[in-house]
C-alpha cells in the first residue's frame, strides 16, 4: 500500500473512531441524556459519574486527534478502555459483544494512527516473513 493511501485510510479509520467516540459515548454523557445515567447504574456506578467519564473521554478524543499529541490520546484512551472493558467484567456482561467490545474499539483507534502516522509505523513495523529470513 502506497504511503498516500495509508495516509487516507488511517484517516478515515480515525475520522470514524472519533465519531463514533462523539456520538456514542461522549455527547450523551455531556448532554446529561437520561440513558447515560441509567447505562452507568446498571453496571454499578453511583449517580453523577457520567458527566466526569464524559469531560474525560472528550479531552482523550481531542488529544488523539491533534498530530503532536496522537499518542497519548490513544494511550490515555486506551486506559479508559480498558476501565470501561474492567466495569463490563464486573457486571458479567456477555464477553464477545460487551466485554471485548472496547478492546474491538481499541485497535480500530490504533489502527487508524498507526495507518497514518510514520512514526509510529517506525516503532511498530510489521515485516513479511520473506524479510526476516532474508530471502
């Protein structure tokens, strides 16, 4: 794949994760929309808590999209992924569609910044077997 398609392709795939992200996740904790208070009981978290995980995950979302600080934001997502992944193992969530639905989201995101960013190809680079044993 030619570096401009990659450089496409990531894009979308981020475009997508932050939208999905936005629309999902954040807005309806922010909006204060009923549904997220009600999601956030349900899996036992007191009253009032969707309003911070909100403002959270909207300041990780920013971070992931601004160039220079990509990388944390994904980092710092990833975090919250994997408390929100933690809060559906408590629950007893079903596993494929509720517990590794955040690990789904996960490398989405990082596939999306890896796809479009060298840098983290450079650390990150996936080999063919032909060019490891040097044939």
């Amino acid at each position: 794949m030619n570096t401009t398609a990659m450089l496409w392709t990531g894009r979308i795939l981020s475009g997508l994760f932050v939208l999905f992200m936005l629309g999902a996740s954040v807005t309806p904790k922010l909006a204060g929309m009923p549904v997220a208070e009600e999601t956030m009981a349900q899996l036992g978290w007191p009253a009032g808590y969707a309003m911070m995980i909100g403002i959270i995950e909207l300041f990780c979302v920013i971070l992931y999209v601004y160039p220079r600080t990509s990388v944390l934001g994904a980092v710092l997502t990833m975090g919250l992924l994997g408390g929100a992944m933690a809060t559906q193992v408590r629950a007893e969530s079903p596993l494929f569609s509720h517990v590794l639905f955040s690990l789904y989201l996960g490398l989405f995101m990082w596939g999306g910044l890896w796809l479009r960013d060298p840098r983290l190809r450079a650390i990150f680079p996936f080999a063919s077997a032909r060019s490891k044993t040097g044939t």
